[in-house]
C-alpha cells in the first residue's frame, strides 16, 4: 500500500500568525494555488481514494485535489487537528504571548495541555484509531490530508520515523509505503526529519 500523507496548504492563521487548531480556517489564494501544483504532482500516481480531516483548510485542499485525481474522498473526523491552544485557539500569537506569557512558554512541549485543551495521550489514541481504519480501507494508493499535529504523532508513535526539525511546510508530502513488517518512509518533502529510521 502507498499513502500520500500531506499537510493541507496555506491557510489563514498561517498568515496573520494565529494559534491554529481548532480554529476551522480557510485556505489563502496561495494555499489553493499550492494544492494545484500538488494535484499537478499527483494526477498520475493512480490514486484511488482521497482520506481528509474535515477541517475547511483540510477539505479545500482535498477538494482541489479531487477534481485532478478524479477520485472520492472521505471525511475522517479523527484525523481533525488536535485542540492544543483551549482557549487561544484562532487568537494572534504576539497578542498571546503578552497577555499569557507562562502558557504561551510552555507551548513548545507536545505533552502540555492548555484548559481546555485536548491531553496528548487521547490525541494519540485518536489518531492512531483513526489511522487503523483508514490503512484497512481495503485501497492500494491513497492520499491522506490532514494537519501538522496529527502527522507529528503518526512520524512519532506509528512508524517510529522520528521528530520533525521545524515546521512542516504547506502541502508537505511524505509518501509511505505500508508492507508486512511496518511502514517506510519513501520520500519526504516539504519537511525535514531529526533522526530517520526505514528510508
């Protein structure tokens, strides 16, 4: 089995530097401009089914995809972006820093929950869940779109690939091959690995 997993394009808390999360934001001009040259860069991969979060940053993208590829796609609710900024979710960061510079430092750590945040151990759970269905879907060739948080926890405690180094790219693309002894990372671009393992 091949899978496309792919960060969705630009998206507005992108660029007017909001925490990001649930806030259900929509795809800039160059995020939809992004997710046509993805489309360009995959219309000849037969793939089969399209897997997207329903978050609108996600579903446009896999919209724009959908129209070049000539497939379906499925809405997954479990692969929706992880709730980790409460109550500073869609709130600009610099605003945030200086009305709640001790949460905003502890921002950095994956482990650290805001009120009303999601705990990263139901997150990883979630994913993962959602994960299974999805590589079960019964298709060979298969995009999934989905957020940065979600692809950080499958690199981290599904394929055992490692940390990302920075921040993933817009439309980053890590094409997967999942055969009888696991999951191995094919190509990566858009983002750089720590540590790598299976390439």
């Amino acid at each position: 089995m091949i899978i496309y997993l792919i960060r969705h394009g630009e998206s507005i808390s992108d660029v007017k530097n909001l925490y990001g999360g649930t806030f259900d934001d929509h795809l800039t001009e160059k995020g939809k401009q992004e997710a046509e040259s993805l489309a360009e860069e995959l219309k000849n991969k037969n793939i089969q089914a399209i897997f997207s979060s329903p978050y609108f940053r996600a579903k446009e993208t896999a919209e724009i995809l959908k129209n070049a590829l000539g497939c379906n796609i499925e809405l997954v609710e479990d692969i929706r972006e992880r709730n980790s900024y409460g109550f500073l979710s869609g709130k600009n960061k610099e605003w945030a820093k200086k009305e709640y510079p001790e949460t905003c430092s502890k921002l950095k750590g994956y482990h650290f929950t805001i009120d009303g945040g999601e705990e990263y151990e139901g997150f990883k759970k979630r994913i993962g869940g959602a994960w299974n269905e999805i590589i079960n879907s019964g298709y060979e060739r298969i995009v999934v779109i989905t957020h940065g948080g979600p692809i950080r926890c499958l690199f981290r405690e599904i394929f055992k690939f490692g940390e990302f180094k920075g921040d993933l790219g817009d439309c980053m693309i890590a094409e997967i091959e999942k055969n009888n002894a696991g999951f191995k990372l094919l190509n990566l671009t858009g983002a750089k690995l720590e540590k790598t393992k299976n390439v």
